[in-house]
C-alpha cells in the first residue's frame, strides 16, 4: 500500500510538472538581444535615504517606453543574488532589454521596475566573503529599508499607484528567498509575488504561508520557478508542495537548466507578462 502510495504521489507531481512546462515554453532565441531599431526604456540610478541603515543607499530603476510624468504605473521590485547588486539584473539578466523587447510585442502592462541593492548594510558592496554573517543577515534587515525606506521614496518621488494590487515582489536565489519572506510576509504591501530558483534564505512553508486562506483571498499571483538541475530545487518543491496542500493558488515552473541567469532571465521573461492584468487562472497549480 505505502508502494501505490508513493507512486501515485510521483504520478501527480510529474504530471503537475509536465502541465507547467506545457503553459510556458523557453523564451525564444533573441528574447534577450537588444534591437535598436525598437522603442527603448530608460534606465537610471537613484539614491534614496535609508533610516534602516544610517545612510544613502542607490536602486537603479527602469521606466518604460513611452514614459509620461502624467500617467501612474505599478511598480515591480526586482531583487537580485548573494554575490549582486543594484545593476546585476542589468549587467547579467539584460533585463532592460527583455523588457524592451516584450514592450515591442505588446506584451506587457506599462510598469516601473526598481532593482535594488538587497544587501541593507553600510558598506553594501559585494566583496570580500559574501558568506559572511554580517552580510548574510543584511539581506534579512533589507525587509525594513525596502518597506520603510525605498517604497516610501518611489512613492513620493516617481508617478506611482501607491496600493497593494499595483506593487509586485521577485527576485532571483537569494533574492528569490527574500522576496518569498516579504512579499508573503507583508500582503498587506504586495499582491504579486515571484521566487525564482530561491535560496536556503527561504523560510519554511508553514512560515511563509501560515495563514494560506488569507493568501488565497489577497494575492494575484505567486509564482514560484526552479531549474531542474539546480541543487537548490528542494526549497522550491517544498514551498510548491505545502501550497498545493492548503489549495492556495499559485504557478510552480520547473524548467531546463541549473542555478544561472539563463534560467533567471527566463523566468522574468515570462513572469513579467503576467503582471499588473488579469492572470488565468488555468494556469494555477492545484495538486502536488
């Protein structure tokens, strides 16, 4: 009998697997390649001032083509890895340029898109050892300077919609972990939430999610992806695992690939289409 059962198990989830790959199909090739002839986004660098951390901290942030002081966006935080910062979305992910490049496909609700430096400490550089504690916890106090001080400041300086269902939350590995803690952590700020092939940083399902029938009722969208060559799967499947087991809606994506930003700019790819609109939900994953 525990045979059959574990077999039936395996039959579900592969299955469930099989249904996502299914939906989302690699990007296609040049997905990442910038086309001049095409309209272009701006990219700049802010500085905001961060009580959480004493000082001035730097974002960079990305605005659309077409861009006018006069409309109101949502805005997607964009959160990177242990060994980033504010511009490796833009040096290693092309993330400006995916996003170009789906705004010429018509493809994407307008949006501004910050990417930060989730390393909330004085000397936020990504040098010496990563590892280290100090900087290890600095990506748990980022919690404090991203609510307390960087949303606040884009809110105030930059023409935004400043409620919950107009603010999403992704990141990458670290950042994956972090924007699964805060953003499931703080439903009361964010309504779209992304973990891409998130790091031990995650927490535990039952901490994430501990009320899953408020998760149910306030978030658009939780989206959780992993290569399925990378080492770091378990955190990912576990997560997808106790969702299914409370039928809280969400999108589990295992695709090819390992724990690199060819699997992370896959992910904001087809993440970032489903932004800010109305998301199908025969797209939602409701068994193991």
């Amino acid at each position: 009998m525990k045979r059959i059962y574990v077999l039936i198990t395996c039959v579900f989830a592969f299955s469930n697997i099989a249904f996502a790959q299914t939906i989302f199909q690699q990007a296609p090739v040049g997905f990442d390649v910038e086309k001049p002839e095409i309209a272009h986004g701006t990219v700049d660098t802010l500085s905001y001032p961060s009580a959480t951390v004493g000082n001035t901290r730097q974002a960079t942030i990305y605005t659309p083509p077409g861009y006018s002081e006069d409309e109101k966006y949502p805005v997607l935080y964009l959160l990177h890895g242990i060994g980033g910062d504010e511009y490796a979305w833009l040096k290693n992910g092309q993330a400006n340029v995916i996003l170009d490049n789906l705004y010429a496909q018509n493809k994407l609700q307008p949006m501004i898109v910050v990417m930060p430096n989730g390393r909330a400490m004085e000397n936020d550089r990504a040098t010496g050892d990563i590892f280290a504690p100090d900087k290890v916890q600095a990506f748990a106090t980022f919690e404090q300077d991203l609510l307390n001080d960087l949303v606040p400041f884009i809110e105030e300086n930059y023409p935004v919609h400043t409620d919950r269902e107009n603010r999403a939350l992704a990141g990458l590995s670290m950042g994956g972990g972090q924007s699964l803690n805060f953003g499931l952590g703080n439903l009361d700020h964010f309504a779209w939430v992304g973990g891409f092939s998130s790091a031990p940083n995650t927490k535990p399902p039952a901490e994430l999610v501990p009320d899953p029938d408020q998760a149910k009722e306030q978030l658009k969208l939780l989206w959780i992806s992993c290569g399925d060559e990378d080492n770091l799967m378990n955190f990912s499947q576990r997560t997808h695992e106790y969702l299914a087991e409370h039928e809280v809606p969400h999108i589990f994506y295992v695709e090819p690939g390992g724990h690199d930003f060819e699997v992370w700019k896959n992910d904001l790819y087809h993440f970032s289409q489903l932004l800010f609109k109305p998301v199908d939900h025969s797209l939602f994953n409701h068994s193991k």
